[in-house]
C-alpha cells in the first residue's frame, strides 16, 4: 500500500512488518523518521531520550543472537503452546508465528535499526516506559506514513544488561526497544483486533459502555 498521511489509514494499516528487504533506506527518511520521536511527549518535558541509529552489520549481528536466543528459549514454545489472542485464530496466528521467526532469523539484515533509549536513571520506575513509548509510536506512525515497514520490538530486554552494553551505553541509560526499519515485502492492511465493545466500560469496570 503507497504512503498516505491520513491519520486514520496509517493506525488502521500498521501491521507489523516483520519481512523487510535489506535494500538501503535513504537518511532523509530516517532523520523524518527521528524528528517526529523528538517531538513527543515525555514526563515533564523532560526529554531524556536518546535514539541510536544503528546500520553496522557486525553490531546488528551481535545482537541478533541475544534476540534469536530469547525466542528459542521462551518466545517459540509460547508461541507454540498459547491460543490465538482476540481477533485473530489459528490459521492467522500460525501466520504470527512464522513471521516472527522470520524476524527473528533476519533481524540483523534489516538497514538500518532505530534503539530508543532512556537516561532512566539506575532504578527505574514503572513510569520510566511511558516518557519513551509516544516517541516510539511517533516513530512507528511516520514509518508507516513513509510507506516503510518496522515492528516495535521489545524482546531484546530479556538480556538488557548484555544488549545495553553491545550498544556502548553508559550507565543510567538503557535501551527500551529496536525498531529494525526497511521497506517491506508485504502489504500494509486490516488489523486483527478484538471487538471493542469486550474493552471499554462505562463508570465502573464490567460495566457496558452504551456510547458504542
Ligand atoms: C511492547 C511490545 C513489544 C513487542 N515486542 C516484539 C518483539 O520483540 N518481536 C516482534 O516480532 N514483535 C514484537 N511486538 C509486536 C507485536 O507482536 C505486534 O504489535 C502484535 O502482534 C500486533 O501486530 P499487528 O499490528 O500486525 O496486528 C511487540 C509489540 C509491543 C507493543
């Protein structure tokens, strides 16, 4: 599906692209793709994110393993043993799941990854994640926009201490997730969501919402 800047069309068509072609992608596109993470919201305005534009191989290799580990050692049985989740089923599901893998086998092959960082502090809070996540779904929206494909990719965490350091960051700054980003094989198309009548209540929970 060509680019669109209709607000609507990018939310409802932004799947998860996860077969991507290994194709250059212009910085141009990338920097776009930066300033709209810059003009997010973050607690305070405090703006304590750090983007990592990663494109040597060597270094997306080394990472890719940690990824590849974490889905042998949890992700692929997960995958393999749960139910399909609301609005999809098992055929679709399957089709989740072999994309995943795919990802998971050619991660390193994407051109360029996006890592969103957070100079967090050494404790974090439960709150550290959202003065980083609108920039990282500013990013998806414009990557979407520009007709490019990515997946917000958050597995890596699972060895954070390892990955953090392959990328050089400093203490007090983790990494929160990668956006490998390239132009897709696939289509961009209609989500597989729930209905949303099973996710809003109205006044207290359990209670129907009667404005749908
Ligand atoms: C917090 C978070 C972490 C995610 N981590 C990964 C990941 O590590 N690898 C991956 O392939 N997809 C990851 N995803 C993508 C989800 O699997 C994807 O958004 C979901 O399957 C819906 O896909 P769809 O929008 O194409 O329907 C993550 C999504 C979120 C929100």
């Amino acid at each position: 599906m060509p680019e669109t800047t209709d607000i609507f069309e990018v939310m409802s068509t932004m799947r998860a692209m996860r077969r991507l072609k290994p194709d250059p992608v212009p910085d141009e596109l990338i920097n776009k793709i930066l300033q709209v993470a810059q003009w997010a919201p973050s607690g305070g305005n405090t703006q304590r994110w750090r983007f990592l534009v990663v494109k040597d191989p060597k270094i997306k290799k080394k990472v890719q393993v940690y990824y590849k580990r974490l889905y042998d050692e949890i992700v692929g049985p997960r995958y393999s043993s749960s139910a399909p989740p609301p609005g999809s089923d098992p055929s679709r599901y399957q089709r989740q799941h072999a994309a995943v893998k795919y990802l998971t086998d050619h991660y390193h092959e994407a051109p360029v990854w996006i890592v969103a960082c957070l100079e967090d502090g050494e404790n974090p809070d439960r709150t550290a994640g959202s003065s980083i996540y609108p920039a990282v779904q500013n990013m998806l929206l414009a990557t979407r926009a520009l007709g490019l494909g990515t997946t917000l990719t958050t597995r890596h965490t699972g060895y954070g201490k390892e990955v953090d350091a392959i990328f050089g960051l400093p203490s007090g700054v983790h990494s929160y997730a990668i956006l490998p980003i390239g132009w897709p094989m696939g289509r961009f198309g209609p989500l597989g969501r729930g209905p949303l009548k099973d996710v809003v209540f109205q006044d207290q929970w359990g209670k129907p919402y009667r404005g749908l």
